[in-house]
C-alpha cells in the first residue's frame, strides 16, 4: 500500500465517524511515518513498510472507534508549541488561545508580572505565556496529579524556565496573596449536557468537563475566592461556555470585579470574561 491508497483507504473507513475524517487520516500516517504533509505531498507513491502499514489501520481503526487524534499521537499543537497529552486532562482548543491572545495584548507592557494559571491540565495556557514572557512568575495548579506531571514533563520539553506547577483542588494549596493574574479555563459544562455524549469529550476526564448542574460551580468558586490571592488592580480571566456569557459577567459583578470585559473566540462566541479586582 502507498501513501495514497492508505490516505484513501483511511479517509473512507473514517468518513462515517469522524467530522474531519481526511485530515485525521494525514494527521496520523505524518505520526506514522514521522514526516510532514509536504511529504505526504510530494510521495504519494512511495510504499509503506508493512509494519506502517498494520500501524496505521489499527489506529485508523481506534479512531473509527472515537479516540480522539491527539490521544492516539499522544500530542497537540497549542500556540504553535508541541503539547504531550493523555487521558489525565483536556486536550487543548484553539479557542483557549483566545485567553492567552488577550493577557499578551493587555499586558504587553508589563515587565514583572506574577501569574497564576488555575486548572492547568496540560500546561497549556501557562507554558505558552511562559514562553512568549520570560521574565513573567508563572504558576500553575490542577487538581489532577497525573495533570501536574504532564504539565512538568510539558515544562522539560519546552525548556521553559520561569514556570512552576503544584498540586492543588482551587486554592487550598495557595499561599501567595499578591498575583497580577488569576486565569483559568476551568470545567463549565453541566452536568446532563448531552454534549458529553458526543467527540473527542467521550474520552476526557469528567473532573476535567463538569461542574454542577449549571456549569457555573467552578466559575463561582473563582469569583469567590481569587480576590483574597490578586493585588489591588489585579484581573480574573475566565473561558467559559458560549452559552454562559450573562452569567459570568454577572458572577464577576455580583463578586465586586470591575472593567468586566468579554472577548469572542474565532467562531464568534463569547467565550472570556476578565474582571479587574478593586
Ligand atoms: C477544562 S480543563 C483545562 C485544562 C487546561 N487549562 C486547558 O486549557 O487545556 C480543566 C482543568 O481543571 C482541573 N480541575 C478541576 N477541578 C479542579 C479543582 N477543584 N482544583 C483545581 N483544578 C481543577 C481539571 O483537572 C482540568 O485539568
């Protein structure tokens, strides 16, 4: 079999199942034969080896089965840096760069700045800051301990210096009083949406998805408690569900925030609220 009858092969046996079945078909054969698109490209008459060749029908066959791309590759791309992932956590979505797009536009001109990333999963948010900001402290917390061992294993393969990551259920682990920013992108899914039934979410950690009946526990708790942990003038920056947009700006009121500002992800949803701490 060659590059193009495996492509085609592939593409049809996942078109039933998966919403983007040609490019998880050339997603996997570049993991397979440890190559680029391009190359993909350019040969597609060059055979694969037999052992490619079973490699790759069976993971084409887990993916007709649900598991999601970046479980079966073990990566994900996420503000163009490479993430190792796994079934500890989310996978990372493009609409979470919305968070980091807005601290690195608001905060550019900060030289010092002390962040606390909460519910890192991956590292995504806070690994990614760290390495556009590397005179920024930046800390990150998750609940999950198999979390903040991907995330340190994300920290060696970036090699990224002014980051730590502890483990802690919100702020219980929290001592520090004095952060210029609390950001999270937290579970805000409720509990019976019928979501969770559906994609890549089938696979991902409850604990990492759900929070209450409404989605909003988690987002409460935040509004709630981060005021004790940011300086005067210091902001809370949420993502949150398309759906919960009143919500959150009226949780951040309700709990005394300021300048409340909303910013939609690329698909044109509300999907942050920042509040700034009196
Ligand atoms: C939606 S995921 C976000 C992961 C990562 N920040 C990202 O954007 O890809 C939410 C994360 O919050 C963590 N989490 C859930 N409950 C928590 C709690 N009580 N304290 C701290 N972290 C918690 C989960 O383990 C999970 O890693």
């Amino acid at each position: 079999m060659n590059i193009q009858q495996a492509l085609q092969q592939a593409t049809t046996g996942l078109n039933k199942t998966s919403p983007s079945a040609s490019i998880d078909a050339q997603v996997l054969l570049t993991f397979i034969l440890d190559c680029n698109t391009a190359h993909l490209v350019a040969w597609p008459e060059k055979d694969l080896s037999a052992d490619q060749e079973s490699t790759y029908l069976h993971l084409i066959q887990q993916r007709q089965q649900g598991t999601p791309v970046a479980h079966l590759t073990g990566s994900r791309e996420f503000w163009s840096l490479n993430f190792q992932v796994n079934d500890s956590t989310l996978i990372p979505r493009p609409e979470t760069e919305t968070l980091v797009e807005y601290i690195l536009e608001n905060f550019d001109h900060e030289k010092k700045i002390k962040l606390l990333d909460m519910g890192t999963g991956s590292g995504a948010i806070a690994l990614s800051i760290a390495s556009e900001k590397p005179d920024w402290k930046i800390l990150g917390s998750d609940i999950s301990k198999q979390a903040i061992q991907l995330a340190d294993n994300n920290k060696i393969k970036q090699q990224t210096s002014n980051c730590i990551f502890i483990h802690s259920n919100w702020f219980n682990n929290i001592s520090a009083i004095d952060f210029d920013i609390i950001v999270s992108n937290p579970p805000y899914i409720a509990n019976d949406d019928p979501h969770l039934s559906q994609g890549d979410v089938r696979f991902e950690p409850k604990s990492a998805l759900t929070s209450g009946d409404t989605g909003m526990d988690d987002i409460k708790h935040l509004c709630a408690h981060a005021k004790n942990h940011l300086k005067n003038n210091g902001w809370l920056i949420v993502e949150h569900g398309y759906n919960q947009k009143q919500l959150v700006a009226d949780c951040f009121s309700n709990h005394d925030f300021t300048e409340i500002e909303q910013r939609q992800d690329l698909s044109g949803h509300t999907r942050m609220t920042a509040g700034k701490k009196l």
